[in-house]
C-alpha cells in the first residue's frame, strides 16, 4: 500500500500509511 | 483513557523487552481536534519506552505539519495513554512470572 515518510528535524522518522482496514470497518 | 478522537496502537508484537516500539496513530474523529485537520492516513514511528516524552513526540508530529498547534496536547495524551497501557501490561507479565 502506498506510504510516505516524513523525517523530523529531530530525526525521528514518521512513516504514513493508510489508516488499518480492519479499524475503519470499526467506525 | 479519555476517547482523544486519537487512536494509537502497537505497529509491533511487544516482546516485553525492548526499550523502543514501534507505534501507530491515527485520527478516529476530527471532529475532537480543535485544529483543521488534514486526513493524512496512520503514522508509524518509533518511541523510547524509558527516555521519551510522548510530548515531544506530539510536538514533532505538529512541527512536521500533521496536526495544528492546537491539538498537541491531545495528541500527546493520547500517546502517553497507550505508553501507560504497555508498561502497566509489561510489570503485570514481570509480576505474573515472578
């Protein structure tokens, strides 16, 4: 699935992806 | 925990050992959030059970442009939440074997 990576200066890195199938079905 | 409108899970098995885990968040309900709010999927990272604040890590998530200002503290609650969460799981698994 597609994601994309944001690194913070900080050097943490944040890797977004689609929020999971499963939770959203949940909502 | 409170309901943030902020979901955040283990991204990983907790081995129960490791001092970084890895995490997942995402947003149940924008409408909680006090900021606009850009839908932009979950966010992976990785947090230091024993030498990190999940503030800081909420901060970072603003100043990398995922939430507004306004809404760090509950993002920051909502990580210090599930941190809570494992460690409590942890000592009870320590205490369950001791």
């Amino acid at each position: 699935s597609p994601s994309a990576q944001v690194v913070h200066s900080a050097g943490r890195r944040f890797i977004v992806s689609p929020v999971p199938e499963a939770r959203l079905k949940e909502q | 925990a409170e309901d943030t409108g902020v979901r955040v899970e283990l991204a990983e098995e907790d081995d129960g050992k490791k001092s970084s885990i890895a995490l997942k968040l995402w947003v149940e309900d924008p409408k909680k959030l006090k900021g606009k709010y850009k839908e932009s999927g979950a966010i992976e990272f990785t947090f230091d059970l024993e030498k990190e604040v999940p503030e800081v890590v909420a901060q970072e998530m603003v100043e990398s442009g995922f939430f507004h200002e306004s809404d760090a503290k509950t993002v920051g609650k909502s990580i210090r939440d599930r941190v809570a969460l494992i460690k409590w799981r942890r000592e009870r698994t320590v205490s369950a074997a001791a």
